[in-house]
C-alpha cells in the first residue's frame, strides 16, 4: 500500500525550514519549533528512526498541513517567492508517523501533484461552510 504525504517545499524543492529564501521568511514570523504546536520530528514520530534512509517530512492530510502552517501572513509570503505544497505518494514501508507530522524516504516517493497555498486554504475554508 502507499502513503499520501503533502508537504510545503520552497523553490529550491527543499522544505521551508531548509530552503534559504523561506527559512528568512519564518525567522521574521518566529515560526520554529516548539513542544505543543511544531514538534521537532524525533520527539513527534517514534519510529523517525527506523526507516531506512533520509527522512523528508511532510503531513498526512491538507488539514494537518494548514494546522502546521496556520499563518496566513507567513503563508502569503512564502507563496509569493516561489513555496507550494507537493503532493507525494509513498510506499507504507518507507513512512512513519507521528501525530503532527509524517517522515518519508523522498527517493522513495512518487511526485503526484502541486498546490498553491492559497488553493488549500480556500478549500479548507469552503469544506467548513
């Protein structure tokens, strides 16, 4: 079986907390880490480690990722230089997760779509009227 991940990637292709342009972006919002809200991966996932290869990480669902990314300043930013959700599929074998957040073999995983930011938050926003 396989997995759908969805995951916020700057326009290097890395994740906003790598991508150089974004990282500047979440710095100015003081979007890190913390224990209730962003739970570093190795406190969240308890099996983080035991997938072989290097974890990307990512959600399970568009509403987990807009939970993660609650900003809509930040979000508005972070589009605007290039960020967009990717949309991976991955074999069960190759994810573990945690409940905020999943971790992936990326090389493992199949690109099956993008989305805007904005594009997901609309539909979220159209799914709760």
């Amino acid at each position: 079986m396989n997995t759908v991940v969805y995951r916020i990637e700057g326009p290097s292709g890395m994740g906003p907390y790598c991508d150089l342009q974004c990282n500047e972006i979440l710095n100015k919002y003081s979007f890190g880490y913390n224990a209730v809200h962003h739970p570093g991966p190795y406190r969240d996932i308890k099996n983080n480690i035991g997938i072989a290869g290097v974890p990307y990480y990512a959600c399970n669902s568009i509403e987990q990722l807009l939970s993660w990314w609650h900003n809509d300043a930040c979000n508005k930013e972070l589009e605007a230089i290039g960020a967009k959700i990717v949309i991976y599929e991955v074999p069960d074998a190759f994810v573990s997760t945690g409940n905020k957040q999943v971790a992936f073999i990326r090389s493992k995983a199949k690109k099956v779509g993008t989305m805007s930011i904005s594009a997901a938050e609309d539909a979220m926003f159209h799914a709760c009227m």
